[in-house]
C-alpha cells in the first residue's frame, strides 16, 4: 500500500519467464503471479531454447488480469518454417531487371 493507502502508490512489478520452461511451467507460475498481485509476466525468446510463443499462449488462456508481453522475439529464427513466399525469396532464381 501506499502512503494514503491506495494500490496505485505501489510500484508495478512483473516477472521475466525463461524460455527453457515448458509451457505448463510458465502457466503455473504465471497464475501465481497474477494471484500475488505482479501487473506482467515477460518472455524473451533465446535460439537455444524453445519458442516463447506456446507459453505466451497458454499462459493468456489460464490468467485474465496479468499483462503479458514478449521482450525480445526474434522472428528470423521462424525461417526453418519457411512460408512459400521465403522458400521462394531465400533461392538463387534469375529475378527480373
């Protein structure tokens, strides 16, 4: 509380989510946060660990007040993935002058 004992007195605190957790992981912690009162859950995405973007997912579907947000996502690292339109881009083809 603050010092007229309002909540908005209180700094906005979030956590930071590791990308090495599996999703069920980040759920659970991400419930416990909200119920603690932090205002956001944070996850960066590392090319070593897997995709921040299932945990977001689940982790948007199990809370309902918490922000939630991606500090650093990379989306070069989804060209393993390759849409027709990159297949195509990324190949040495003749290209029109």
């Amino acid at each position: 509380m603050g010092m007229d004992g309002t909540p908005g007195d209180m700094p906005r605190l979030g956590i930071r989510l590791h990308g090495g957790l599996t999703p069920q992981r980040c759920v659970e912690l991400a419930v416990a946060a909200e119920a603690q009162g932090f205002a956001s859950a944070w996850f960066a995405e590392n090319p070593l660990e897997r995709s921040a973007l299932p945990a977001l997912a689940a982790c948007a579907t199990a809370t309902r007040r918490i922000g939630l947000g991606i500090g650093v996502w990379n989306p070069f690292l989804r060209i393993r993935r390759k849409s027709p339109w990159m297949r195509a881009r990324s190949t040495n083809w003749p290209r029109a002058a």
